[in-house]
C-alpha cells in the first residue's frame, strides 16, 4: 500500500492498539483540563444557584458544596467549552480576560 511521496501505510490488522481501557471510571485519574480552549470564571455575587449550568457541563467540572450550590469549577477536568456560561441567565459565570 502506497500513499503517495514515498508514504507507506500499513495495513490496518498490523496497526498498534491506541489506548486500552482496563478498568470503567477511570477518567478521574486522567486529568485533562490542560485541553482547555476559555477558562470560566465564577462570580458568587451573581449565582442565584439555578442550577442551569450543572447538568450541561460535559465534563462535571462545577464544583458543589455539601449543600448542593455551585461553588466553582474543577480546571483540572474543564475543556473551557463554556456551555455553563451559556445556559447562565445571571452573569454567573464569565470567561477569563473577557
């Protein structure tokens, strides 16, 4: 198989396996928020604990309290998608240097 300027590929069955994933859950010990494109930042002042932003973070990275409120966000897990900012009718959460 040639690809072309002296490029071979291989075939896909002699291909290296990628990733293996040995044990479910283990994304916690992943820490990838260094992916991160925005960084939010919390404003305590202006959360009424709505609780909007929560359940749209694709990567639970809002923080809560022993009381269930909104304390701010894991930046270890944060891809800085702002979809929290999004859903936010409060000005609760900004992106940093905006």
């Amino acid at each position: 198989m040639n690809a072309g300027k002296g490029v071979k590929l291989q075939p896909w069955k002699e291909m290296s396996h990628g990733t293996h994933v040995f044990e479910p859950g283990n994304a916690v010990n992943f820490k990838t928020g260094d992916w991160r494109s925005e960084i939010p930042i919390f404003v305590k002042e202006n959360c009424k604990q709505c609780m909007l932003c929560f359940p749209v973070c694709p990567d639970s990275a809002i923080v809560l309290n022993d009381k269930g409120e909104v304390t701010g966000f894991d930046l270890d897990f944060c891809k800085g998608c702002l979809c929290c900012m999004a859903v936010c009718n409060f000005k609760a959460i900004e992106k940093e240097g905006a």
